[in-house]
C-alpha cells in the first residue's frame, strides 16, 4: 500500500515492554469495580501482578514506571462493528434516510475507491479509533487486505472480512466465496494473533438464500465466525421476500434454516434494531452475538436498537460505530453515552453494562482475557481526566456520561503502546491529514467527472 511508511519513520515507543502502570483510579467492567491508587505490572504482554500502585512501584524497581496524573485505568474498548475506510465518506449523510444516503452517496462514491485509497481511510479511522481507547475493531469492507495492512500498521487487533453480496446472481456468489477464501488463507498464512477473519455475507436482503447457506458451509469448514447485518432496516422482510421469492417470518428461523444459525455456526448480528425479544433469544440460545449501532441507526432513520429486548432475551451483545458515513464520529465513548441514554433509566443498564459491552467482546473476538487481575492480557487504555470531568466523583459515570472530560493519554495492545502520550506511536497526523484530504477532494473530484 503506497503511502502508509510515511506515517511510520518512528516505530519504536518509548516505552519499555516491563512497566509498572499506575493511575488514580482503575476500572474492571467485569467485576464491576473501582480501584483508588492502582497499578498493573505488564510484562510479556499480560498483567503480571496487580494492587496497589505505591506499592507496585516500590516491587518492581527496575521497570519502567508510567504514573499517569489523574489517570483511569480501564480495559481497552472494542469497535465490534465498522467499516474503517469510510471516513472518506464522512459528513455526507446530511438529512437522508438509508435507502438514499446508500445510493447517493456511498454507492457512487465506493464505486471509485481503490486499495491505497481503501487503505489510506482505514489508517485514519484506525488512528481515530486508537484515540478513543480501542485496541480492536471488527471490520467489513472491500480491499479488505488494505485494511489490515493498515491495522497491523498501527499494531491494533482486527478482524478483518470481506462483505459478500450476490444479489441472486450464481456467478456473483461463486466470485465472492473466492474473495473471503482468499482473504482467509491470507489471514491464516500472516500467524499474527491480532488478524482474525470471519465469513461476511453483507445482508440476508443482498445475499441469496444460496450464498447464505454456502457461507454458513465455509465458515463450518474453515472454523470461522459468520458475520451478518441483520435487520438494520424495518423493511428487511419485505426486501427478501420481493428479491429472492422466500417468506421471512422470523429471522432466527430463517436463518437456522439456511444453517447460518445452529450447528456450529453462531452469527454475529450487526444492528438487530428491528428484532423481538423472541427473535433475540433464539440467537442468543444459538450462540449469537448482537452489535448495536446506535448512533448511525438513529442518523440514517432506522430508529433506536431495542435495548430492553435485548437486555431481557440474555443475547451478549457489543457496540459498533458501524463507520464514518454513517456516525459520523469515530468514538466508543460517544456510542457509549448514547446507548446509556437510550437505556433509560430503569432499564437495568447501569454504566458497568455500558462498559462490559465497550471491553468483554475482546474475549470473543480476539481470545483476549479481559481485565485488570493478574493474568488478564495487558490491553488497556489509560484516560486522563481534565477539562469536563470531576475526578471526585465515580470515575466510572465519569467515563460514561461525560466523554468528554477523558482524554485517552496512553493504549497499550498485547503490552505494546499503540498511543503514547496522547499521539499514535509513529504517526505524523498532520501528514496523514493532508493525504487524506487529497483523497477525498480526488475522490469528489472524479464523482464530478473532473480529472478523468
Ligand atoms: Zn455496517
């Protein structure tokens, strides 16, 4: 991928890979707690001792000590659904529903986009993400290997896929299998613990009931997740039963009986915003796995995801920003704010389930363990609270309610610092800004049919 170096002249942190890191709080979702004056010793890429952070520092004299002012130390954040690159799309969406905002403005645009403009966005996104405390996200594109260049640039997790759609086309479908082939046997050859893949047809409304069950066959095969968005629309129903002849009663059951639910495959479900609470329990008793979108359901017109089904129906679930075209923010702490608000009170989501859906999917998707014990993976964000925050009060309403008092000054993925500081480990953003304008203006410039 041209381009991508440039960013990258200084690829060693400055910190070493045994440090003791200590803030004035810390946080683990998992249990549900708030530590005052604690530490984690990180060495090898796990928490190595946890406690108190005097005394960490006295244990381990000769480690490298990170205090952090009015530091938050919680588990790193996952993006467990978005589609990095477009941020080239960012701020477009203006007042348009779905339907128009897919065809006036993505489908022209994703039409011109090339690898290297594929993975200059993904870069960006990757950087933004980075910058809200996330070590890992779950991607869907094309070019997808642009966007894993980029992730592994940037030392974050990923899982990478390549959305399918066939629209009932035979040929179509075969091509697409061979693309998520490819892109899983790229994966497999890399031995990299922090690229994963899954089997991604887009939607049951762009993908044959053929291709459905073809992809629930290859991911069974290869041992791979099944990624899907799933009735981000109201009108999903419908558009598959009009495009491929089938009813849709419900789609637990239509899925299952196309085997991309049950017998080994257990889908994850991105958006969900038009499921019941029984059509989530039937996931959940299938394994599956909810993403909730808010912010880009309610931009694009889709409505609210049904936070109290899903809470009531069991389902693990995660959030996703699903991407800049339709957010158009790259913050987890945003998303997360909104899915609080969205609860309501009385809900039964407190900000620890706020924050078990920002960190436990790691677990999931990336075979991390999650928290801050010892022997737990050393992916963490370290907040800084300033300007907007109370650092008297709960640290962890602070984290939920006011994002922006929290700034995150360091991210550590597998103990390897990714934001030192507050900057990106050998990213020159300013530089990565001009080059990302030149893309977009090149991008809009060839839509206008300048520059042909
Ligand atoms: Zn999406």
């Amino acid at each position: 991928m041209v381009g991508v170096k440039l960013y990258f002249a200084i690829l060693v942190s400055g910190l070493s890979a045994m440090s003791v890191v200590v803030g004035d709080y810390a946080l683990d979702p998992g249990l549900g707690r708030v530590y005052r004056g604690f530490g984690v010793v990180v060495e090898g890429g796990v928490i190595v001792d946890a406690g108190e952070g005097d005394v960490l520092v006295g244990r381990y004299p000769r480690y490298e000590r990170l205090v952090v002012k009015r530091g938050v130390i919680v588990p790193s954040f996952v993006d467990s659904h978005t589609h990095l690159a477009m941020v080239l799309l960012r701020a477009r969406a203006g007042l348009l529903g779905m339907g128009e905002w897919f065809s006036e403005v993505v489908l022209p645009r994703e039409r011109l986009l090339g690898p290297a403009e594929v993975g200059l966005g993904s870069l960006v996104g990757g950087v933004e993400l980075a910058l809200s405390g996330a070590s890992g996200f779950v991607d869907m594109y094309f070019h997808e290997e642009s966007v894993l260049e980029a992730g592994r640039r940037l030392g974050l997790r990923g899982v990478y896929t390549y959305g399918m759609v066939d629209n009932g086309d035979p040929a179509k479908a075969e091509s697409e299998l061979r693309e998520t082939r490819r892109l899983a046997d790229l994966v497999a050859s890399l031995g990299d613990r922090r690229v994963r893949t899954a089997v991604a047809p887009h939607t049951p409304y762009t993908c044959s009931p053929a291709l459905l069950s073809e992809a629930a066959t290859l991911a069974r095969e290869r041992g791979l997740d099944l990624h899907i968005h799933l009735a981000e629309r109201a009108d999903e129903k419908r558009l598959t039963a009009e495009r491929f002849g089938v009813e849709v009663r419900d789609w637990a059951s239509y899925l299952s009986g196309l085997g991309v639910l049950g017998g080994g495959v257990s889908p994850v479900c991105f958006h969900c915003t038009h499921l019941s609470q029984d059509e989530f329990s039937a996931l959940g008793r299938g394994g599956g796995f909810a993403v909730l979108n808010p912010t880009s359901n309610l931009r694009l017109g889709n409505g609210a995801p049904p936070i109290r089904s899903v809470l009531s129906s069991g389902i693990g679930f995660g959030l996703g920003t699903d991407g800049a075209a339709s957010n158009d923010d790259l913050s987890m702490l945003s998303e997360a704010k909104l899915l609080a608000l969205l609860a309501g009170v009385g809900s039964g989501l407190d900000v620890w389930g706020v924050l078990r859906a920002l960190t436990l999917p790691a677990e999931r998707f990336f075979g991390v363990k999650v928290g801050l014990r010892m022997g737990c993976t050393a992916d963490l964000a370290v907040f800084r609270m300033g300007l907007g925050s109370n650092p008297a009060a709960d640290p962890a309403l602070g984290l939920v309610f006011s994002p922006g008092g929290f700034k995150c000054e360091y991210l550590f993925v597998g103990g390897k610092p990714v934001v030192e500081a507050g900057s990106v480990v050998g990213v020159d953003v300013d530089s990565l800004m001009d080059d990302y304008e030149r893309a977009v203006y090149s991008v809009e410039g060839r839509l206008a049919g300048v520059g042909r």
